[in-house]
C-alpha cells in the first residue's frame, strides 16, 4: 500500500508541483528584487540633491591662492624655505615667491585650477539639470539656480585673474581660462577670450539676482546682495566705474555691517580679538560683515610661517587694529620673527576669508565714487570703515581735496584691509594699466610691470592632457 | 506568486519529504535498460556503470573490450548477475563482483581465491596506508588471478621471477618480480592522478575529460598535502602548480596575465559549487579533495562576469568509506618562522647615518635657531646645544661618537621573534553509499614574527550526502570559523634613526625625540600639567590593545532529482553570514591618547588654572562589520545518450544572488575597562574649531560612521555540448548577469558574456588504433566574450554627508557623469591539445590562448578643467598572448620505487594596443600610471643617466643627448627615456619531483619567474627611511662624481621632484627579477604496517622547510617578491619557514 502510494505522490507531485513552481517563483519576482537602490550615495537630479550640493563648504567655498605670493604683500625669509619645501603645496608657493617658470610639474596638480573646475562642474550639472527638471516651481528651485550661477561666476571671476590678463582694451582677444558650461568630462575645450568670460560672469550675475532670496540662511548661500558684491567686483576690474558704485552701493545697502575692532581685545574671551580678524570663527556661521563666504585653500602645513613684507608693513597707520589682531612679532615659541608673521591659523589657513565683506563693499563703492570725483564722498566711505579699525585714541579723519588723493587713500586702505586675501595682485594688474608701475620685489627678483609672469602658467599636466589649450607666454 | 500558496507547497515538501525517508530503503530495485549496435564493449560497461553504479576494473590486458558488439538488455529487479552472465558469456571474459566493484579478467586466467601451489602474501594499501580491497592481482605468467579482501589481504599462486601485477580502478599499476625467496610482498598503490583527471569539475556539472572544450587545470588533495602543508590559505599552495596561474607572495592569484587594469584582478573561487563572499581563510586545506582552475572563456561564460579572471573551483572531501568504516584522520602541524633580518634592507651604519645627519643641518636642513618650532633628533639637539652654548665643540664631538656606538637594530627583539605556530586538524569520515559524512575541526595558533600579532582561528566543516532514493539526493553542509586576530604596528627599521634606542637598560622607555613639540620645551608644559609629549613605539606597542573577533557561517543545502533517465533538476541553496568586530583600545601611556588630551588643554582665564576641553583618558574605537548573502541556483541538466552516435550533454539554469554589507565604528573617550563607563563631551565646541595648547584654534572632527550595501544579481545561464561518436563535441554556453548596481546601464543590461568551442578526440580514431603507445589525444578550441562593467557607472554619483557647521546634508560628488561609459569586453581564444602516452606515464597538456580585450575600464587621468583629475572610464585595448603547458611524468614506478615529475611552464605576453587618450610625458612613463601603446600593462623606463655633474647633482640626457640638469626646465620628452622591460614576469612556471621508496618520499618543489625587469635600489639622498649603506658613496667633493652615481646632499633651497627622479630612475640600476626559488622542500615517512598493531590504518610524519634557496639574475641579493620592482625599494624581508607534521589515521 505505502509503496504503491509513494510511486503515485513521486509521479504526479513530485516533478510538477514542486520543483516548477520554484523557478516560477524565482523569475517571477526578479524585477522587485533587483529594485533595490544603493545607500549613501545618490545620482543628483532632484531640487533637494542640487540643493545639497551647495552645502559643501569644501567643494564650493574653497578658492585658489597661489596668486598670494605673486604680491608684495609677502615675505619669504630663507630660514623658511626648507621647511616650506618640505610641503607639496609649499613648494609651489616657494616657486611661486620665486616668479619661477612653472609651479608645478607636469605630472603635478595645480589644486587652484583643480578647485576651481570642481565647483564649476557642480554648478553645471545643476543649471543643465534644471533644464529639465520637471519638478513644480518653488523658492527652492529658484535658490538652487540662483547660488549655482553665483558660484560659476564668482569662479570665473577669480580663474580668468589668476590665469589671464586683467580686463582691458585688448580683452576681445586676449586668451581667457576655458569655460565650460556643461558637465561633460569628455570635451577638450579651448580659451575663451577675456571678454567672453566676463560677458558669461556678468550675464550669470545678472540672471541670478532674479532667483536669489533677500536673505540667506548662512554665510556660504548666496544672497541677492552677494550677486550685487560680485558684479561690484567685477566692473571695478572693469573699470565701469558708475556701474562699480551702483552695485556696490545696492549691496550696501543691505548688508552693511562692520565690526567695530575696538570693542574686542586679545584677553577678552567674549570679545576676542580673534573673532574679527579673518579666519575666526570659522566660515559659515556667526560672522555678520560676510556678504558672501569664500576661503583660500590651505597653502602651509603645521609649521610653516608667511611674513608680511616690509612694504606693506609701511602701510599700517598708528593704531591701526588690524595689524595689532593680525600679526605677530614672533612664532608661537616666542622667538622673534625678521618681519611680523601672520601666524598659520591665524590667516595664511584654511579659514581665511577670500569672499567678499561689507568692507570691500564700503572699498568698492569708495574706488569708484573717487574715480567718478566724488572725493568727499568718497572719503565719507573711507572714514567710516577707518574709525571702526583704528583704535579711539589714534583716529583721525582722513581729508582729500583731489579725486587723485582721495582716490590714492582708498588704495591704500584697500591693501591694509583685504590684505592675504588673494586679491592683491589682481589689483597690482590693474592699477599697472593705470600706470601707477607697481613692481613686485621678492629678494633679488623683480617682477615690472609689463612682464608676462603677472599672469599665472596653465598648469602643464592640464596642457599635456589637453592640446587645445594654449600656455601663457613666460 | 499566490501568498497562500506558499505553505501548501512547503507542506507537501515535507510530506514528500519524509515519504521519501521511508521509501529509500525500497526504491534500491534496479531498473535497467540497454540496447547498443555495434559499440564498443567498454561503452556499454560505462553505460552499466552509470546505471547501476557497478564499476569495472580491467587491465590493458583485456583487448576485448575494445570489441563492438550488439547487445540488448532489459529488467527490473532482476539480479545484476543476471546481466553479467549474459554480457559476459561467450567473449572470454570471466568476472568476479567485490562489493559494487566488477573485476574483468580474460578467461584464461583463474580467479580463484585460494590457490594450490607455492603461495604468495600480503597487504595492499593506498597512498594514504588503507587497505585497499578489490585489487585484481594477476600473475602474467602463469595467467592465475587473485583479488584482496577486505583488509587488503591477497594471496597468489606464484614461483619465483613471476611477474605479478596489480591493478585497481582510479590507481596506478603496480608491477613486481617474485624473488626467489617467495615472501609477503606488501604493496602500496598510489592514485592515478590521471585516471581521476578524466573528469572537469566546472562546479556547475562533472563532465569528462573527452568531452571538455576549455581549458581546466586540476590539482588533487595529494600535491596539495604538501604544498598547503600546515597552510591557512590554500591559495599560496598552488604556487607553481598550475601553468597560467601565478601566485604572489601573500596568495593573491592571477590568472593568464591581467585582462583588466582595474586593481581587482582575482579570480571567482567557488566552493562546492558555489562562489563565496567570505576569504581564503574560511576554508580548510585540509578539506579540499580537489581544485580545478578554469581559465578561458568558457569559465566566464559559465560563471558571468565575475569570472572574467578566471575561476577557481574547489572540490572539499565528501565522506563515504570502505566497508562504511569511520575514519579517523589527525594532523598535528608544528611550524615556525625565522625572526626577520633587517640586514635585507642593507641600512646605513650609524656613523654614516649621523655623518649624513650633520651634513644636512650645516646645509640648513635644520637650523638651531629654529629649535622652537621644528622637532629635531638628538644630533639636532646637539647642534642645538651647542648652538645654545651649553656644549663646546669637543662635546659636540663626543656626543656624536657616542651616538655613532648605538645601533637600535641591537634591540629588534623588542619588536621581532621567531614565530611559532600550531595546527590540529581532526577530520572523520564514513557512512555508506546511502549516507557519506564528512566532519572537520582544525584549530591553528600563530604567532607572528612582529610582536603583538597574532591569531586564533577555528573551522568546523560538516558536510552530510543522502542518498532518500536512487533519484534523489540531499546534501547538507555546515562551515564555521571563529578567528581571534590582535594586530598591533611594529617598528619597521625602514624609516627612522639608527642611534635611536627604544629602551634604556633598565627597560624604561626612550624618547623618540621628533614628535610635535621640541624637546627642550617640554618640561614646561609639564610643569602646567601637561601630560608626556614623547612617543615610543614599543610604548605604543605595549599599550595597545586592537582585537578583532571574527565569525563566518555558511550553509548549504542541495537537492538532486533524476526527473528521467539522465536529466536532473537541481536546487541548492547557500547562505553565508559573517561579523568583524574590531575593539581598539589605547590607554594614556600611548602617544595618540596623550597628544589628543595635550592639544586641548588650555588656560582658562576665568578659572585661572588649565583645564582639559578634550576627556583624557584611554580611547576605545570599535568597529563593526558585518556581511550575510545567499544564492539560490536551480538547473535542470541533461546527460544523456540520445543514440548510438549522438550524446547530449547541458545545463540551463537561474541564479539568485544577495550580498549585503554593513558596518558602522564607534568612538569612546576615557574608557573604564573595569568600570564599564565612559565621559562626554562638547563635540560641537570643539569641532567647530577650539583655541588649542598654543593658542592657535584647532578643530577635532571625529564622527561616527556607517555603511551599508546591497548587492543583488539575477543570471540566466545555459550550456550545451553535443558529441558524435565518442569523438567530435561541439559545446555552447552563454549568461547574462543583471544587477541592481549604478553600473548597469538598462543599453548593456541583456548583453550576453557567451562562448562556443569543439573538441577533437583523435585517439578514438579508427586511423589511431595502430599507435597503441598514445592512450590520449584531444584537440579542443574555444571562442568567447566576456564582458565586465565593475563599479563603474554612467551616471553621476554624489555621496551623502553633513555640513559639518551647520548639520545640513550634503552632497560631494565622487563619480562624474560619462555617457560614453561602455563595458570593457575581452574575446578569448583558447586552443589546446591533451595527451597521454605510454599507459599514462607521460601526460599533459599545451595552451595557446589570445585574450584581446577592448574598453578596458581603468580610472584614467582627466584634464582637471572637466572637473574631475580622474574618472573610472574606457581607456585602452589590451592583448594577452600565452602558452600554457603541464606535464606529468611517471619515470619509475617499479618495485617500490617510485619518481614522478609534474612540471609546468607559462609565458604570457601582455601588450597595450590601443590607448584612447596617451599621455606623452615623461614622469608620467616613469610613474607607469598610464597605459603606453605597444607596451605591456605594468612597463618599466629608465631616465638615460648623465651621471654626477660638477657638483655632485644628478642629469640625464634629454632626446637629442643633450645634458639636462634637475635645475633646468623638466625633461619631458618620452623619447630621451629607455624602455627596459615589462615588470610582470613574461615566463614562469614550478615543478614538483617526488620520490617514494619504501615509505620514504622527498619532494621538492621549485617555482620560478622569468624575463620581468627591477630597478636596483638606491640610496635615498634625505632622511625620511629611503637611506641604504649606499649614502656613504655620496657625492662630497669635487671629482667624487667620477667615481660615483650617488647625488651630494641638496641644500635648503626648493628641490623639485626632478632630482628624486631622475636620479632613482635611471637607467644604470636596471637590472634583471628573474629568480628561481626552492619554495618548498618535504621529507615525510609512512610507518611500516608492523609497528602499526591494527590500532593505525597509517602514521605518516613530515617535515618541510620552505623558502629555503634562491638564486636570482641581480648581484645585489633582492629577492624580487620582496621589493619595489619600480622604484626599487626593499619591502619586508623574506622569512624561512620549517614545519614538522606527524598525520594519524585510524
């Protein structure tokens, strides 16, 4: 009976009801199973993705610095050079101090040009996604636009400095830095002019002012008044005078706060002097006179140490708190610097402000009130950043009777006050136009005016991977 | 899939299921049915023996089974005599059935048991000293036969100078002379590695050698027994084994030469029919019954894409005995590793070490006066000293002779010994046709020769065959590991300075001067309570406490069920599961834990004293690790006769695949290991950048982390062979693998990995039969692509993270988007021919295949104006060409005697064809990170050397031999460079001698790699541990660079990397890799039966010595897998390795 039962199950059930129904089973559910998405890692194509994209402070904050040696602003004692050279990126700097040929070598990064790209490629895979995005309109989406095209510019701006002639009469076709719109890591462009780089930053800007919001959560989100700052920035190098002020003077309006030095003091813990000067605290939050957050990438490790050079030592004035709150007679150790050190943490560091501040602001609109001989304006501008920095006891009015004196007093100050902040010799480039000859004078080397090493060498590897990009001349 | 379906099926399952439990027993009727014309008797007796699983034992005596004949037979539970009488009747064959074993002799010869005349005795027994039962004994010349019993025991009628031959199915002929002294003669077989080599274990299906179209390499348990001797990985012991598969020295195979750029070049190792996620390290040695090594298309086409380099395919042992006897088998393995010499690294002596130190503090390397902010060694202090005026000259002097009497190498036993490790390995194994078991425990400790390391492991394998009925299997099998691992960094002597003691007499321990503050301040900070700022690395090591603790399960099941005659559906089922959890523990005598607490203690004005913001106390970071997968694969096989001509024989199948991944690390401050309690603290006060010890602010950004994956794979997969006559196979296969990873673009998804191939076996041929010496001949060529996508991917991929400021997530991106993405693909062409020759004395085979592979994915350097300096994608054309050939050669084999070479030889050349975007650079040709046309993957280039310029600095020749200074512009042209070679050995090969006598054997074991190229080492010219003895020969005055190549000590100013280069690279240290190494030496004795007493079946006692003789083509004594090949550095010096063994069974 049993065996006779057993054949019967093994024939009917065994080979069909059994073993078919597994690989149905098994077919069957493969789509559900394979639809399983990866965690911790996203393809960015939502308006929340782009928007945190933005968040990074590393990827869009942090900008390019090897133009800070190419000034007078700094001095490199040869007790210094070992330990800098014992650095990668030291190295590129002690060149740089050098006015060598080539801070890099061809199979090296330059991390400024590498920076620079990065935050590019973000910004454009944002503006081409949204192209498409079909996600309803929102104060979001217009924010995400609105940071992406102030970001690209604001990069722009800095690249097409560091790597090409200042704006002038030849910039239709002067060679820019190539500029890519897109994300395609496939395309081999070639520069564009200066003048086309710029209309792009200036268009951007522009675009921009209608997505950005009147206020921003923090520092590193763009704001309207960051676009009219940039834009400020962007025709003082220019030279469009009226247009410098109308910006400035709109960004002004706004954000207009500046810190009063003498209300803070190295031993006082609540109102450290440290808070004020540039790089503390750090970045995004707190600091108020932030009108749009940017940083130089850090050039130095631990125990490397940039003097301020002689020159601009001498443009200090008595009792002037930035000097006090930003240097330093000797290291940390006590022993006495060959000129004050800009201790590491304290400037020459990550954290270093490079963005722009109510100040520069309150500069800008100065420059160009004085360029248009508005001097005593120009000077009311002077004045009022000038008894925030200058201790109570020291401060005196500036006067000027001259647009030309007025206008060599806001230069001055311009130095004192956005000194290693990169921007130094994108202005020596521009005040040279002028004729005001400024030459840079590390040691034995000079730098006159005129010499095409003010413009930075394209990095080699990028010339070796790319043909279609053309060196500058050295 | 209906839900409510789901229990009845499950239900009925394991209604069937017990059913069957009681049914087996009944279902052992044969059913039998043969119907041949005209076919060779010896394929009709394969046809009984798949049938009926009688196996059958002939000598080449017996010619009648070459013979076609006609024969039809059907019954059903007729008795299998019945079958014999009738196949055996009238073709002068007479048989006799021992056990499921049928002996087949010609009728002249009697098979009697027990014989008249003079009477000849004695024991048969197996290579492993079992007793061998059913071995046909047969005296040539008086045409008697005999057959051993269950113990083994024969007895012949014999006179002296008979020959009397022994033969048993799976082993080797044993032939010998009756002395005139008629004795006992006890004989020992050995397996016939070519017998069982008749079959391809491809791990989806046992298919045989006749048929097979690809190229397979098998390697049995007994070559293995040897080179895995007292092993934990079974991959080191194929070293040299297998042509085409090369071994590194830390068990990493490669197989056929790299086809991929990408750095995952291993192969897939499946384990009893299945890949397995977890390491080398969870498998047995002692377990593995055979390994199979697929190398060409037909692998991947069987196994998808993760195949693409080649499979390994391992067999473990599956029970079952003789007679259902449980045997017992215990390995103790004693093995200790020689104490490394550091005298590898061929390292200044001190006093040229310091003579090189002063040199560079009067070039400015350190200067004095800037003692405050650069740490400095004691010569600096010296300098310092003296600079200070606390010393004079003459003891700046004196302090520098008595550091020149130091050598910390005196003191390398605090940090290296001679390490010691211990293995027992029990295995039990039995069971009947019916049911095979198979259980193993093996528990290894080992120490290693850097102090604070070592482990424990333990695996338990258990592995149960079911016959339920003579249609349906079960197999179960169970495999758990256990490793206790403590790790801890040792001094490595390459970096550091030679006068540097560790510990003074007393044991306390040394300062290593260079760390963060300067010496000479502080005990200033100590007076402020600072807590000590000297680090020590056997204080580091002696106060470190990092364990991890492991636990690997795998668990299978499989089910086999004959649906009808030669067709069976298959489903099995793995799972695996594995934690690591990692404790690190370092307490406040470790410099990590005290520089934490130091950086953060800082003066609080409104408490006027110094306070700790960081918690100060030991730190215990925990991570754990976590993995589980399973597969489900169901096939349903053919293997079936379809005629008399036409055979069939395929595979279609699913597979399903899970893999999921998943960690997280924990960090704990002040951890109380007694008191089980930790402190807190504020994270976001001092993440957000805090005022540090030196008033400069410092952020500390330690924060938990996680991860988590999930792979899952889909396959479809079928292969086919169809063979005509016995003699031609045409065989196809092909898969697609789909994912849920980013990779796979939806336009690549179906792409099929396919190959096709055929196989001729001449030696079946009529034309054949008249060269009786050739008792092998195949011709086989296979086709096929294979493709591979790996991780990369098309799309953009950003990973997710949080700003650490202001908590808002984040986005950073770490793959760009690349549409033009295409999957590298590699077309296979595999043609081989095997033989054998002589009755399987010499047997073998001969490789050629080209692997030309398109597409290759690698992460190429990108102009850093797209964004991105690299990306993963399509860079360049590849081909491999190269000859595999293995040769096994039995030479003696008589009288106890025996000698047996295995030798195998490989070449592979590899060659760059295409490359999509070349980089022309010279540093770049030099660096070797980019692929270069008509050159091999891994090339090497020399910088033509200028030799030493006036003063002292290295130059090279530029393109038009012009010299070029470090100083000068770069030297960028690729044609001022010379190409020297490529530095993954074109040749290399092993071979294996054995020699037995009389329970003795000896086998060496040599490997060798040829025609690969090294730079020679050179002298670092700095003090960052890349200095050799060499730095005494450094340029120092004028006319030096006459007599040397080493560079002057730079001074201060920049140094580009051109000097380093330059002077490392070029082309006067070229030289030569090729080596040939005794890699292992065995010596092992099998105890004679008589001291045994019927307790043992066998002792065997073994000692081997590996690692023990080099020669290599370099004077300067590197052993090439023990050093930088490129840049010519020294790695880890090489150790010898003894082992002693002593295996029981019983």
């Amino acid at each position: 009976m049993l065996n006779q039962l057993i054949k019967r199950q093994m024939k009917i059930d065994y080979k069909y009801k059994i073993l078919l129904p597994l690989f149905v089973l098994l077919l069957a559910s493969c789509n559900d199973f394979l639809d399983v998405k990866p965690k911790g890692v996203v393809t960015p194509t939502t308006v929340d993705d782009y928007y945190a994209l933005l968040s990074s402070p590393l990827e869009m904050t942090r900008m390019s610095s090897n133009q800070l040696y190419f000034s007078d602003d700094i001095y490199l004692p040869e007790q210094f050079r070992a330990s800098a050279n014992s650095y990668p990126n030291g190295k590129a700097s002690v060149r740089a101090y050098d006015f060598e040929d080539y801070l890099y070598d061809s199979n090296e990064e330059d991390p400024d040009w590498t920076i620079a790209y990065r935050t590019i490629y973000i910004c454009n895979t944002i503006l081409t996604g949204l192209e498409t995005n079909t996600e309803p309109a929102s104060s979001k989406k217009n924010i995400v636009k609105g940071e992406a095209l102030v970001h690209r510019a604001y990069t722009y701006l800095t690249l097409v400095n560091e790597y090409a002639n200042n704006y002038c009469s030849t910039s239709s076709t002067d060679l820019g830095v190539p500029m890519p719109l897109k994300p395609d890591i496939n395309a081999q462009l070639a520069r564009s002019t200066v003048k086309e780089v710029y209309d792009q930053i200036e268009k951007d800007l522009l675009e921009s002012i209608a997505y950005l919001p009147d206020n921003s959560d923090y520092s590193y989100r763009p704001k309207k008044a960051s676009a009219y700052g940039v834009l400020a920035r962007m025709y003082l190098f220019m030279g469009n005078w009226e247009k410098a002020y109308e910006y400035s003077n709109m960004a002004y309006k706004t954000d207009n706060y500046i810190y009063d030095f003498n209300t803070y003091s190295w031993a006082n813990p609540s109102n450290h002097a440290a808070s004020v000067i540039n790089g503390y605290p750090s970045s995004s939050t707190g600091k108020k006179d932030i009108v749009l957050h940017k940083y130089l990438r850090s050039v130095m490790s631990y125990f490397f140490v940039f003097l301020f050079s002689t020159d601009l030592v001498n443009q200090y004035d008595n009792g002037d708190l930035r000097f006090e709150f930003g240097s330093s007679p000797s290291d940390y150790s006590l022993i006495v610097l060959p000129n004050p050190g800009i201790l590491d943490t304290k400037a020459v560091y990550d954290y270093n402000h490079a963005g722009i501040t109510s100040a520069e602001l309150l500069l800008i609109r100065a420059e160009a009130l004085a360029r248009l001989s508005k001097t005593q304006e120009a000077i009311n501008d002077l004045n009022s950043l000038r008894k925030k920095r200058i201790k109570t006891s020291d401060y005196k009015d500036l006067t000027a009777t001259t647009p030309s004196k007025a206008l060599d007093l806001v230069l001055k100050e311009r130095r004192v006050e956005l000194a290693f902040g990169g921007m130094r010799l994108f202005d020596i480039k521009r005040l040279n136009v002028d004729g005001r000859n400024i030459s840079i004078k590390h040691g034995n080397n000079i730098l006159a005016p005129g010499d095409p090493k003010f413009v930075l060498p394209i990095p080699s590897k990028v010339i070796s991977l790319n043909p279609n990009i053309k060196q500058n001349p050295r | 899939m209906n839900i409510k379906t789901v229990p009845r099926v499950i239900q009925r399952l394991m209604l069937l299921f017990i059913l069957f439990l009681f049914a087996s027993s009944e279902l052992s009727a044969q059913k039998i049915e043969l119907n041949f014309k005209d076919t060779p008797l010896m394929t009709v007796l394969k046809e009984i023996t798949r049938q009926t699983g009688y196996d059958f034992v002939y000598s080449n005596a017996l010619k009648a089974v070459d013979k076609k004949i006609d024969f039809v037979y059907t019954s059903n539970n007729a008795p299998i005599t019945n079958l014999f009488n009738k196949l055996f009747a009238g073709r002068n064959i007479s048989y006799k059935i021992n056990n499921k074993q049928v002996i087949l002799a010609p009728n002249e010869i009697i098979l009697r048991e027990k014989q008249d005349k003079i009477i000849v005795k004695g024991i048969v027994v197996d290579d492993e000293n079992l007793p061998l039962a059913g071995v046909f004994v047969q005296n040539l010349t008086s045409k008697k036969g005999a057959i051993s019993d269950n113990k083994g025991e024969y007895s012949i009628e014999a006179k002296a100078s008979d020959e009397l031959v022994f033969t048993s199915m799976g082993m080797l002929a044993q032939h010998i002379r009756i002395s005139s002294k008629a004795d006992g003669y006890n004989i020992q077989m050995f397996t016939d590695n070519i017998a069982l080599k008749d079959v391809v274990i491809t791990g989806y299906q046992t298919i045989s050698k006749e048929r097979a179209t690809g190229s397979f390499s098998y390697v049995d348990n007994k070559k293995l027994g040897i080179t895995n001797l007292a092993s934990t990985d079974f991959a080191k012991g194929l070293t040299g084994l297998i042509s085409g598969v090369l071994v590194d020295k830390d068990g990493d195979l490669q197989i056929r030469g790299v086809s991929s750029i990408k750095s995952d070049t291993k192969p897939l190792i499946v384990v009893d029919g299945f890949p397995i996620e977890s390491g080398n390290y969870t498998i047995n040695p002692n377990d593995i019954e055979n390994i199979t090594v697929l190398k060409d298309a037909a692998a991947a086409s069987i196994w998808g894409v993760r195949a693409s380099n080649g499979v390994v395919v391992i067999k473990t042992k599956s029970g079952g005995s003789v007679n259902g006897k449980t045997i017992f088998d215990f390995t103790a393995n004693f093995s200790v590793d020689e104490k490394p010499d550091f005298s590898y690294y061929q390292l200044p002596s001190t006093s040229d070490y310091i003579d090189f130190e002063v040199e560079t503090i009067n070039k400015g390397w350190f200067n004095p006066q800037n003692a405050n902010t650069t740490g400095y060694s004691q010569v600096g202090e010296l300098f310092y000293k003296k600079y200070k005026g606390l010393i004079t000259d003459a003891g700046l002097a004196e302090g520098l002779a008595n550091l020149k009497k130091l050598n910390n190498l005196s003191q390398q036993n605090l940090f290296y010994r001679n390490a010691l490790k211990n293995q027992y390995n029990l295995s039990i194994q039995g069971g009947s046709n019916e049911n095979k078991y198979y259980a193993s425990m093996i528990y290894t400790k080992q120490l290693s020769t850097a102090i604070g390391n070592e482990d424990k492991s333990m695996i338990f394998n258990v592995k149960n065959i079911m016959e339920l009925s003579p249609k349906l299997k079960l197999s179960l099998g169970v495999n758990s590991t256990f490793k206790n691992a403590k790790t801890a960094s040792s001094y490595s002597y390459v970096s550091g300075r030679p006068y540097n003691m560790f510990v003074d007499d007393d044991g306390n321990y040394l300062s290593q001067y260079n760390t963060i503050v300067p010496e000479h301040l502080k005990s200033g900070y100590y007076d402020k309570g600072y807590l000590s700022w000297n680090s020590n690395p056997k204080q580091e090591l002696d106060n470190s406490n990092n364990t991890s603790k492991t636990f690997e399960v795998r668990f299978n099941a499989g089910l086999d069920y004959e649906i009808t005659k030669g067709v069976v559906f298959s489903s099995k089922f793995l799972y695996e599961i594995g934690y690591t959890n990692t404790d690190n523990l370092r307490n406040l005598n470790t410099y990590y834990v005290r520089y934490l607490s130091n950086v953060w203690r800082v003066y609080d004005n409104t408490k006027g004293a110094y306070v700790n913001k960081f918690p100060v106390g030991p730190i215990l970071d925990k991570t754990k690790n976590q993995f589980n997968g399973w597969t489900s694969r169901n096939t349903i096989s053919i293997d079936r006769k379809l005629s008399d001509d036409h055979s069939i024989n395929a595979v279609i199948g699913t597979e399903v695949r899970k893999v999921a991944n998943k960690g997280n690390s924990e960090r704990y401050y002040n951890y109380d290991e007694n008191a089980l309690t930790v402190d807190n603290y504020d994270v976001l006060s001092l993440s957000n950048y805090s005022i540090n010890y030196k008033g400069e602010s410092e952020s500390y950004n330690w924060s938990p982390n996680f991860y988590e994956t999930d792979k899952r794979f889909f396959s479809l997969f079928a292969n086919a062979a169809y063979t005509y006559k016995e003699l031609y196979t045409l065989s196809g296969s092909a898969r697609i693998d789909q994912s849920n990873l980013f990779g796979t673009d939806p336009k690549y998804r179906y792409q099929p990995i396919w190959s096709i191939g055929a196989n001729w076996r001449i030696s079946g041929e009529e034309f054949m039969r008249s060269l009786s010496f050739v008792d092998r001949l195949i011709l086989r060529a296979t086709y096929g692509i294979n493709g591979n996508i790996g991780n990369s991917s098309p799309y953009p991929i950003a990973g997710t993270g949080k700003n650490f400021n202001t908590q808002e997530n984040m986005l950073t991106f770490s793959n760009p988007e690349n549409q033009q993405l295409r999957p590298e693909r590699t077309a296979v062409i595999n043609m081989g021919v095997d033989f054998a020759f002589m009755n399987n004395r010499i047997s073998g085979s001969i490789d050629y295949y080209r692997k030309r592979s398109f597409d290759l994915l690698s992460n190429g350097v990108l102009d850093a104006t797209t964004g991105f300096t690299s990306a993963e994608k399509n860079v360049a054309e590849m081909t491999n060409n190269g000859v595999d050939i293995n040769i096994n050669a039995n030479i003696i084999n008589r009288d106890g005697f025996l000698f047996d070479v295995v030798f195998n030889f490989g070449y592979n050349k590899n060659e760059v064809t295409k490359v999509y975007m070349p980089t022309n650079n010279a540093a770049t040709y030099i660096s070797g990170n980019n692929p270069i046309v008509n050159k091999p993957l891994s090339y090497m280039y020399s910088y033509k050397w200028a030799g030493l310029s006036a003063a002292g600095e290295p130059q090279v020749y530029n393109a038009k031999n012009e010299i070029v200074s470090w100083k000068s512009a770069e030297m960028t042209d690729v044609n001022a460079l010379h190409y020297v070679g490529t530095l993954t050995p074109p040749f290399y090969g092993g071979m294996m001698l054995n020699l037995q006598y009389h329970g003795f054997s000896l086998t060496p074991q040599f490997t060798w790699k040829m025609g690969h190229v090294l730079h020679l080492p050179t002298t670092g010219i700095d003090l960052y541990g890349t200095m050799t003895n060499q730095i005494a020969q450094r340029w120092q005055k004028a006319g030096d660079e006459k007599t040397t190549n080493i560079p002057v000590t730079y001074s201060s100013s920049s140094v580009s990397s051109n000097w380093t280069r330059y002077y490392r690279c070029a082309d006067i240290w070229e030289g030569s890799a090729s080596f040939i190494r005794l890699s292992s030496l065995t010596l092992s004795y099998d105890l004679p039966k008589k001291y045994l007493h019927n307790i043992f079946s066998g002792i065997r006692v073994s000692a081997q010595g590996n690692n023990l003789w080099l020669w290599t083509a370099n004077n300067n004594d590197i052993d090439p897998e023990y050093y930088d090949l490129r840049n010519g550095y020294y790695s880890f010096p090489p150790v010898k390795n003894f082992v002693l063994s002593v295996n029981l069974k019983f």
